[in-house]
C-alpha cells in the first residue's frame, strides 16, 4: 500500500484569555502532539467525547486552520510549508464532508450552482462539459439530475442535503476525503443508506477518509484503522479488528462500554466514570485521563505516557497496558441490529436510481 498522508507531532492552541496588553494568559490545547499516518484507500476513524479536538484534526490536516507545531505530509509533499497559492492545488486532492449539511450549502444557490463552483475554482472539467459532470455528480449519489438539479437546498431531506454535499466533495476527484461527522444529524435508515454510499464511491474511486465521529458503532462499520482522542491526544491506535476486539487504554474500554444495547433481555456492565472532568484550559499532569481512571497508580499522575506499540500496530498510552482484566469484545450484540440490518438492505437497493427511504420521489 502507499503511504498518503502523515502526521508528525501536530499542535494547535487557541487563546482562551488574554491581558489588557494582549498578552496571553491561557490556552486551550485542542491538539497537543498528535502522529498517524495513513494508507492510500483506507478509512481512519477518529473518536472521543465531544471537545477532544477531533474536528481541529480534521481541519488541521487540511490547513483550514494553521499548526503551530508539526508536520502533514499529503502523498510525499510537505503541506505546512505551502503557500496560499499552493494550497488551492492541494486542496483539489483533499476535500472535506461537513457535519451539518444544511449550514454548509450555500441556500443561495441551486444545486448546480453549488457543485459548478468547485469546478470552475479548480478548472477541472472544460467550461463546456461541467453541466455534464454535475449531472454525473448527481446520479452518482443516487439523486436524478432533472429533479435536483435546479432546487435550493430547504427542498430537499438531510439525507439528500448529505449526498450533495458528497457529490461536491466528489467534484474535483480527491485522493483524500475527511468526513467530520457526516451521519450523526441522520436518522438510522438515512445513516445506513450514506454509510453504504461512502463505502461504494470508496471502492469505485479509491478514496481514502478520515472519518469522524463519536458513534463507535458506525466506525465499527466503516473504518479499518481506529484513534481515539482525550483531551488532544491520541491514547489508543490499531487496526479496527484489533481495537473492538481487544481495547487497551481504559478511556477506550469506557467509551465502548457506553454504547447501548438495543436488546432488553441483554445486560452488559458499563465502566463508570468518576473523578473530576479534566478542563481543556489546564490538562493534569501525567496522564490527561488520570482523573477518571479506575486502574490509576502515582505513576500515571507525574509521567506522561507514550504510545507504545506490540506486535499486531495496536498501541496505547497507558502505563499499565497488559495489567488491566479483559474485557467483553464490541460483538454483534453491542452494535446496533437497527443499523446492520439496515446497511444489508440498503446494500441491495439501486442507489442510482435513488430507490428508499431517501428518494427523489417525496418532492414530486
């Protein structure tokens, strides 16, 4: 496989408070020296609590918003060191999935206007065939050209709002999409029939994603690599299988034991959390998790601990990695039946027609 994007040791603080002179008093460390690094056609799912600084990572990799430390590699080139006229050519190659499809539509515009505009700043297609590709745009995601085409985002479903906004991510044919959170405003039918959609373009083009998202039971679905963030730091990475099977840091173990059951007559036992809830603003010392950990020892409260990686990619930063009791693997019990059963269906529906729950239909 070939290596598309690497990470090195990313920052980015945002001044939360300053003097009346200007000078800063405290900072939020929304990403504090995070490293991956990613496969060409491979889904990296990103996870943690809300204000882990998942969606900075996003847009860090992106250059939407400017590292302060740290280096992106983006297919061999080292992007932090580009200029803004560079940075139009790049961004051709890497386009991003907004969560809340809506506020990211201009409702302006029609639907051809919005997706005639990045091929017009791109210059992609000839001016004389860019009608014609976003027809092909629209039928890709399962939306019929003559329907949608000349509407305005408020008369369509967010479902359908979801499939333009990922037939513009399309447009200028990336190698590298980052979905922030694409089916967490989406009811469970519509989330199953976009997870497909994104796994069939995937296949069809070869792309690579960055998916986030606080729902582990998606990503168990979706992604083949798995991080997850406290606090702006990675704490645990491996291979999806490796993760769900076996998670190592107990903010992990935490995390999944809080997706819900959907059978009553199953009981599962949850790692409660207590302790205080660390702020952004002033980390603990040591580990940034220390507060809450039930495993916790007077190591992990002065030494920070580093990932650590074993023999099959799964690494953890947790002093006590190998000492925790096993837990109960994220099986078919624990992940959604709703949401399973609902993908099969979907997989076997003719998205090209835009056949379901979602269909063109409802506005005739």
């Amino acid at each position: 496989m070939t290596l598309l994007l690497q990470v090195e040791n990313l920052k980015r603080h945002f001044v939360a408070e300053r003097t009346m002179f200007g000078r800063p008093i405290s900072s939020v460390k929304a990403v504090d020296g995070v490293s991956f690094s990613l496969e060409a056609g491979d889904t990296f799912g990103l996870v943690g609590e809300s204000g882990c600084g998942k969606s900075t990572l996003g847009r860090l990799v992106l250059r939407l918003i400017e590292p302060q430390e740290g280096r992106i590699v983006f297919d061999g080139r080292d992007i932090t060191r580009l200029k803004d006229h560079e940075l139009r050519s790049f961004r051709r190659h890497a386009q991003l999935i907004f969560q809340d499809p809506y506020a990211s539509l201009n409702p302006r515009m029609t639907i051809e206007q919005i997706l005639l505009e990045p091929l017009f700043l791109h210059d992609v297609v000839p001016a004389a065939h860019r009608k014609q590709r976003v027809a092909e745009l629209l039928r890709l995601v399962g939306l019929p050209p003559s329907l949608a085409a000349q509407r305005y985002p408020h008369e369509f479903s967010g479902g359908q709002r979801q499939r333009i906004a990922i037939a513009r991510a399309l447009a200028v044919q990336p190698k590298l999409i980052i979905c922030d959170e694409p089916v967490s405003a989406l009811d469970v039918s519509i989330r199953a029939q976009v997870l497909n959609l994104l796994r069939e373009l995937q296949q069809q083009f070869g792309l690579t994603y960055v998916f986030i998202s606080h729902d582990l039971s998606v990503v168990k679905h979706i992604a083949n690599k798995v991080a997850v963030m406290n606090l702006g730091q990675i704490v645990e990475l491996a291979p999806a299988r490796e993760f769900f099977a076996c998670p190592k840091h107990p903010y992990s173990r935490a995390l999944l034991s809080a997706i819900p059951v959907p059978n009553p007559q199953l009981r599962h036992e949850r790692a409660m959390l207590h302790g205080e809830l660390p702020s952004a603003l002033t980390p603990p010392p040591g580990c940034r998790f220390h507060t809450r950990c039930p495993f916790v020892v007077e190591r992990c409260r002065v030494e920070v601990p580093q990932l650590r990686f074993d023999a099959n990619g799964h690494a953890a930063a947790c002093h006590r990695v190998g000492e925790l009791p096993p837990v109960e693997p994220l099986g078919g019990s624990r992940i959604s039946p709703e949401l399973e059963g609902l993908m099969a269906a979907f997989r076997n529906t003719d998205r090209r027609t835009g056949s379901g729950v979602d269909s063109m239909t409802a506005l005739d």
